[in-house]
C-alpha cells in the first residue's frame, strides 16, 4: 500500500519535479541460434508500442496525470519507443474550452512518462537481455512513486534498478522554500509487501540531495524460468551447470553494472 503524501499549503504552483527513473532487465538463456530468432521477435511482440502505451496510460491514470500528447515508435530490426507528455489538472481546467494547443499545459508542468526497450542477444555464449529503460517526472503534487509496483510488475523484471530524484524548490503560504514535500527514507518504503518478498535489494541513498537509488534482483534462481523454449530436463547436467554460470554472471554483473573477470 503506496503511503498518502502529505500536503502544504502553498503560496503558488508546486514546483517541484519528482523524478522516477530506472532500468528493468529480464535475463534468459536460448539453446540455438533459432530460439534467440524467437526470443527477440517474442519480445518485441510482448513489448511494441501499443502495449507500451497500454502501460504508460495505466501509469497517467494511477499517478492522477492527465494525457496531453502521446509520441510512439516500434524500431527494425527491435525496439520501441513511446513519450507521453502529461499534465496535473485538466486542459480545459487550466487553459480554458477555446484553448486547442495542449503544448502550453506540457511546458508549465515539465511532466512526462517515457519507456524505451533494448532487446538483444548474445553473439556466441546463449544469453538474451531484454531491457526497458522508464522515466516518470512530475511537477506539481502528483508523485511518480505510486506508479512504482505497477511498472515493476508490469514487464518480466530479473533486476530492477531504480533512482528516485527531487528537485527544485516551491514555497509554502509563508514564504519558506520546501526542497522535499513528503518524507522518505528509501525506494524501498513504497515497494509492495510481494515485491519486497522477491527481491534482494541494496540502497545507496543522497539524503541531503534528496536522491535515492535502489537496485534490486530476484532471490531464487530457477533454470527453468531463464531457458526459452526449452527444459533444464533435457539438458545434460554439465550443459545445465554451464549455462546457469553463464546466466548467474550476466545477473551479477547487469546488478553491479561492470564486467566481472
């Protein structure tokens, strides 16, 4: 249960930006170069545009956003790309009903929802990443963080690593410049009771720059649920020992973010 965000009193426009970033991977491994052919055309089924912005109108409607402009794009030979311009109150609200360019709304709120997708393979050992790189920045009191467990469940997510980052400052009715409205220790406080049962997870937190970063991976390691159209039963117990070290490398170094020798 995401925790409610307190409210100031505020002199004007909140002016704050929240901003929510972070790269999801799913791991897996394919015997042949056939499978890896299948893999990357599954995932760009899975993940094309339309079901990107299927998720990203999800998040708008959970953070309370409202959908300005909505830019997508599927890539050849993988890959999509879908910018979703958002703003906090209504257009008509804040421009009036003869007011046709929502660009104005997209300029004072600075508020967008972005998703790219990396799907490739491995040239020779087996290993295929799929990676989605997502950004939720808000102005205003809506807050990205109540978008945070729909995302992570939304997309097969091995490791999750996560920055959260506020910035910026508005005033309350007296005149005091807030740099932070709502309290928070770690990423972690608005992680689902599920997700935080999953995941290993390891903070490296900025207080006094209020940023907070989080990275995460799943505990149980499962062989059966990183092969791709294929069994560890009917492998050779060598050729299984050989590519869980393979998949268990590419974890390690995916969560810490260097090449391990």
């Amino acid at each position: 249960m995401v925790k409610p965000l307190p409210r100031l009193r505020l002199q004007g426009f909140n002016n704050l930006t929240k901003a929510l970033s972070f790269n999801i991977y799913d791991i897996c491994y394919a015997v042949s170069e056939e499978q890896r052919r299948n893999y990357i055309e599954y995932i760009d089924d899975q993940y094309d545009a339309d079901r990107l912005t299927q998720i990203l109108t999800d998040v708008a409607e959970i953070i309370g956003a409202n959908i300005l402009n909505i830019a997508r794009q599927d890539y050849d030979p993988q890959g999509a790309s879908v910018t979703m311009l958002i703003s906090e109150e209504p257009v008509l609200e804040k421009l009036g009903r003869d007011t046709i360019s929502g660009a104005v709304v997209a300029h004072m709120d600075k508020s967008h929802i972005t998703v790219h997708t990396y799907p490739e393979t491995h040239p020779h050992n087996g290993i295929a990443t799929f990676r989605a790189d997502i950004d939720v920045a808000t102005c205003g009191v809506i807050s990205p963080l109540k978008a945070l467990n729909y995302l992570i469940d939304s997309f097969e997510s091995d490791i999750v690593v996560c920055d959260y980052r506020v910035r910026g400052f508005t005033r309350d009715v007296k005149g005091k410049k807030h740099f932070i409205d709502h309290k928070i220790n770690s990423v972690q406080d608005y992680l689902a009771k599920h997700i935080r049962q999953k995941y290993e997870m390891f903070d490296v937190n900025v207080y006094q720059e209020n940023m907070f970063h989080t990275k995460m991976h799943i505990k149980d390691f499962d062989l059966d649920t990183y092969l791709f159209d294929s069994h560890a039963d009917d492998l050779s117990f060598k050729e299984r020992q050989r590519i869980e070290s393979l998949l268990r490398r590419e974890i390690e170094e995916l969560f810490h973010g260097r090449n391990l020798m």
